[in-house]
C-alpha cells in the first residue's frame, strides 16, 4: 500500500482532486487492513513457514517469513496521549463511520492526519463538525492521539467539540 501512495504521490497528475481521493481510498484501505494483516502474519511458525502474494504466474510481490514476524513484532507500539484540546480543521468526514481526516492548525494544510469521532453529537443535524467542515473553520475540539516513535500524531481519537468561549 505504501509503494502505490508513494507511486501516486510521485505521479503527475492533471486531476488533483482524483489524486486526493485515490490518496484518500488508499490511506483507508491500509488502516482497515492492519488488523487482518497481523491475523496473516500469526500463523508463521505456527502452520506455516511463510506466506507470500503471488500474481497468476506465482511470481512473489511480498513474502513474509519468520524472520519478517519477529521484526514487525520487535516495532514499538504507538503511544497515545491523555486527554487534550486540538485546534483542527476537517478536510473529510464521514458522517456515518466518524472517520475524517484533518489538520492541526499549528501546521500546514498538506499535513493532514486521519481522525476518528466518537462524539454521539456526530449524529445531530448542523452539529459542530459539519458546521466547521462546511465553512473551512479550525474548531477545538477534546481528544487523544497516537503518537509515532518519532512523537509525530498518527491518529485523532476525537470525542468532544470544545464550545467557543
């Protein structure tokens, strides 16, 4: 999934917004994926030496032996931070899932993070995500993040809009 971003990234393109979406489609696709591919990699050593994807020639794209399971087992688990306030601005959301993708307003617009609302207000008409994605507007909100080992957020767990003093 990281090559085909990186590809896509690297590709010029005349359709910018195609570009963020398929961006977006794949960032998605890899975060649903972790959980599956932990599952995959747990029966090395177990019932199998290894496992690889093939093309329909059996040609290996990716192969993962136990070699690989002890490195990917060895990386430090995110840490996520206590509770805090964040000034955001949303560049998608899903209403639906609460999935969206923001950025810090202390940072530039391009560096964008995924997000995840939990808020029950979510579900009410003109609620305060909306009404901040709608008009382009930063909005405080309450939360936790998970951090990088370089202390970068990777993810916004976001439970509360913080009300404008």
């Amino acid at each position: 999934m990281e090559h085909l971003s990186q590809a896509l990234r690297q590709s010029v393109s005349q359709n910018k917004e195609m570009q963020e979406c398929l961006l977006g489609t794949i960032d998605k696709m890899a975060d649903g994926l972790i959980a599956e591919n932990r599952q995959a990699r747990s029966s090395i050593g177990k019932s199998c030496t290894g496992i690889s994807v093939c093309d329909d020639n059996q040609r290996e794209f990716v192969k993962a032996d136990a070699f690989t399971k002890d490195l990917l087992a060895k990386t430090k688990d995110s840490k996520i931070t206590d509770e805090k306030k964040f000034f955001v601005r949303f560049t998608e959301l899903d209403l639906l899932t609460g999935s969206c993708k923001v950025s810090l307003e202390n940072e530039g617009p391009e560096e964008r993070i995924n997000g995840q609302i939990s808020d029950p207000l979510l579900s009410n008409q003109n609620n305060p995500y909306v009404q901040a994605f709608a008009l382009g507007k930063a909005l405080q909100v309450k939360g936790k993040a998970t951090l990088s080992e370089e202390g970068e957020i990777t993810k916004l767990f976001i439970n509360d809009a913080v009300a404008s003093e």
